[in-house]
C-alpha cells in the first residue's frame, strides 16, 4: 500500500521519542532524512537499522517525483527532520501535497515540535494564535511586519540567536516596546528557560546575555 509518514523526532531530549515512532522507523522500508549524519546518531541510538535518504531543501524539488513512484510501487517511507516535526520550517510540504496529489496515503504522528511548548508555557492567550515561523530576512519583512502589528491573535515566531535582538528591536518599531513577549530557548534541553516581559525588557536581557541557542519568540497580539 503507498504510504508515507511523517514522524516527528526530539527537539532536545531523546527520551522525547516516542515508542510508535521507534516503532514505525524499524517498519517502513526507507527512511527520507533532512540530514543522514545527524539523523544517523538518532537512529544508532534506538537501534533503528532501516536504510535513509538524503531529502532536504537543496534537492527535494529533483527527488519528488521519483518518490512518489516509488511509494506507488509499494515502497513505505518515513519522513524525518534533524529535530521536531517535518514541514514545520522544515522540508516536507511539498512532497506531502506530491502525495496527495497522487492519491498516496499520508499520515503524521503526534510529536515533538517547539510551537506549542512555547506558546502554553508563555503565560499568554493560547486559544488562538498565529505561527509565522521565521521572519523574511530582507525583503518582505516591513511589509509583514506593518500587517502583524494589527493581528490580534498571539504571535509565535522561529529566530536564530544571531538574529533575535534585531527581531525584537524590529518588533519594537512596529509593535511598540510595551507589548508583552516570552523568550522560549532550548525546549527540552538542560538549559531550557523562558524570558518574559515587554519586548523592550526582553531585549534588554537579551542584549545583556548575549543569549544561545534554538529560540521561538511569543508575542502578545494588539
């Protein structure tokens, strides 16, 4: 049967790891991976022998199609990210609309992802909210900006360390420095802490710590 599944793996902890997701790992017949060194490690750990696939951004365009007719011959596939679940900010979404496209049954299993541990843990309204992932860098960014300065809904954002204090300081512009913010860093790991206050007291601590590691931002709406 033509299959493809999405399988979340640990954002930090690898005893985020579910037993289904072991379990499906072991089943299929190849498994598609962002990065087979870092995805390798993970495997190794759980004793998971299925052979992988280098799938990622540089080459998924090539490989779809002869994925599809892969699955549509009866091979069964799993797809994996270096951490968290595919197609969120990760290679994923356009071999998944491949599949269906393709009447290839496709499936995801719960898991680990960053979004929603900061977004419940941010003291702010999660009834309703907006993911907008990453930023643009360059182009596109005053104008989404300019349009997310109106949303009333929670703001969730993805930023690189490297990047965060220019993110806050240009939310500050559009914002304004009162609206309240958390700073989520390194879900799930040993130095896993949260960062709340006005965006400009976040970026205050910010600047002062000279903060590491993988971040997602969350913003009070207007």
């Amino acid at each position: 049967m033509a299959k493809l599944i999405l399988v979340p793996t640990p954002i930090g902890n690898l005893q985020d790891m579910t037993f289904r997701a072991v379990e499906v790992l072991k089943e299929v017949d190849l498994i598609l991976a962002e990065d087979t060194r870092t995805s390798g490690k993970l495997l190794k750990h759980f004793g998971i022998e299925t052979p992988m696939k280098a799938y990622h951004m540089h080459n998924e365009h090539q490989l779809i199609e002869d994925l599809v007719q892969q699955m549509m011959s009866g091979t069964k596939m799993a797809l994996i990210s270096d951490a968290g679940t595919p197609g969120i900010s990760d290679p994923g979404f356009l071999l998944v609309r491949a599949c269906v496209e393709a009447d290839v049954e496709v499936s995801c299993l719960p898991g680990a992802n960053a979004v929603l541990p900061a977004l419940v843990t941010s003291g702010l309204p999660s009834n309703k909210f907006v993911f907008e992932g990453f930023l643009p860098p360059k182009k596109g960014r005053k104008t989404r900006l300019e349009l997310l300065a109106q949303e009333e809904r929670t703001l969730v954002f993805y930023e690189s360390p490297y990047k965060i204090n220019k993110t806050l300081k240009d939310l500050i512009t559009y914002f304004g420095e009162d609206r309240k913010a958390c700073l989520c860093r390194e879900i799930s790991k040993i130095y896993e802490e949260q960062i709340r206050g006005t965006l400009k007291e976040v970026l205050a601590i910010s600047e002062a710590r000279k903060l590491k590691g993988e971040m997602v931002l969350v913003v009070e709406g207007r």
